[in-house]
C-alpha cells in the first residue's frame, strides 16, 4: 500500500508543477508570478519531479515549437511523423536536449518571456543528481516493496515526466474525441480527465492556447484551473484575465 500510494503522490504532484509551471506558466504565460515565486517553483519542482526534472527554458521551446508546428515535419513530437511510440519519445528527447545544451538552432519568437535560472539547473539537470533521485527511489522500494513486482514500477519514477509527456503527445493526437475541428491531429483524451490533471483536454487546448482553463464542456473539470484561481487570490501569481 506505502508504495503505490508513493506512486499515485509522486505521478499527481511532478504532473501537477509539469502542467502549472512548465506548460501554462513559463511555455504560454497564461499568467504572471514575481521572480522570487518563480525560483520558489523552480525549487518546487525540482523536489517533486527528482530524476525526471524539466528545465522549464527547454520545456516552454519545445511546446512552442509544437503549437507552431503540430503535425508537420518540423513538430518535435508528432506521431504523424513518427512510426511509434519509441521513436517518438526518442525524437522528442534528442530536440528537447539539443535545446537545453543551446545547441539548437532556436528562433526567437519561441524564446520570449521564457523563465531561466541556469546557475540552479547545471545542478538539478546534472546527471549525478539524476542519478541520486533514483537511488533514493530504490531505497524506498527496498524499504517498503513487499511484492517482487512493485519493482516493475522503478522505470516509472525515473522518467515520470517523459511518461506524462507521451501520453499526451502520442495519444492526444490518436485517440479521443474533438470539440474542435482543427487543421491538427489534436483530441482531448477522456470526457473526465482524472489522469492527466487537465492535460487530457488537448483538442481544447490546442483552441484556446492562452485559456489557463483546459475544460470547455460541462463535465470537463480541470482540476489546476481552481488553483490557478486560488493562487491569484492570495497574490502568488497574477492571472492576465480572470474569467468571470
């Protein structure tokens, strides 16, 4: 039980700064915060992503680079253009590294705005502290598995960002159903996105970028949309528009 509730707290939390601050705050601004509360979730973040810490700088280029070019050739993660799951994530893995090494050609619209604190992530995107995070999932494990197979959910904790983010780009863009009929792939996942916080909406947000509301529908709930609402009434941020 100790395990799988670990798992179900380390999914829901790493997914839930993946999708605040990295995916509706530093890649669309859908709202302001000051630079002291943006290294608080830096911080944040980094404790409760562990071994599969996004760089938010590289994160926000990337699902730029998508929204500009989704479905095309030039879209870092399409499944139209990739023949499977794998090549998809390794495609998305090698652009995503080549943009945090500042080895791609990156242009400057997608460079905007983007939060960066390079003195902290030398340190929480190195590999030794990769390497650290998983020792210490391990040492939970070995604490506290009592069936062989719990081992077998290790691989998730290691790469939970890469694991959220797949799910999003490969099956948003192959299953589901659509709101909207774009010139994209895009769906939304499931009818009560219980999941993916929000993040299975993904026909509706590929519409309403700027929303930092990804429901549309009565009974799509986005469970981050109430916290953004309650982080902008104590001033921890500053959303661009409130909705009435």
């Amino acid at each position: 039980m100790i395990i799988l509730v670990f798992l179900i707290l380390h999914w829901y939390l790493s997914l839930f700064c993946q999708s605040f601050f990295h995916h509706r705050y530093a890649a669309h601004r859908m709202f302001d915060m000051s630079k002291t509360w943006e290294k608080v979730f830096f911080i944040v973040s980094y404790l409760l992503q562990g071994s599969s810490y996004l760089s938010p700088y590289a994160y926000a280029i990337l699902h730029r680079m998508h929204h500009a070019h989704t479905d095309t050739e030039h879209d870092p993660h399409s499944p139209t253009y990739q023949k499977n799951i794998f090549a998809l994530m390794m495609r998305t893995i090698r652009i995503y590294s080549s943009i945090y090494r500042r080895q791609a050609d990156v242009e400057s619209r997608f460079m905007k705005g983007i939060p960066r604190w390079d003195s902290f992530e030398k340190i929480a995107h190195s590999r030794g502290s990769k390497a650290v995070w998983m020792a210490i999932y391990v040492a939970f494990y070995l604490a506290f598995a009592t069936h062989w197979w719990m081992y077998l959910l290790l691989p998730i904790h290691f790469m939970m960002g890469a694991v959220h983010g797949v799910i999003i780009n490969w099956f948003a863009h192959k299953y589901g159903y659509r709101n909207y009929e774009l010139a994209d792939t895009s769906k939304n996942l499931f009818p009560i996105d219980i999941l993916m916080l929000g993040e299975g909406f993904h026909n509706n947000h590929h519409k309403h970028s700027s929303s930092p509301n990804f429901g549309v529908k009565w009974f799509e709930f986005d469970p981050i949309y109430p916290v953004i609402r309650l982080f902008n009434k104590l001033g921890i941020i500053q959303m661009k528009k409130v909705p009435a």
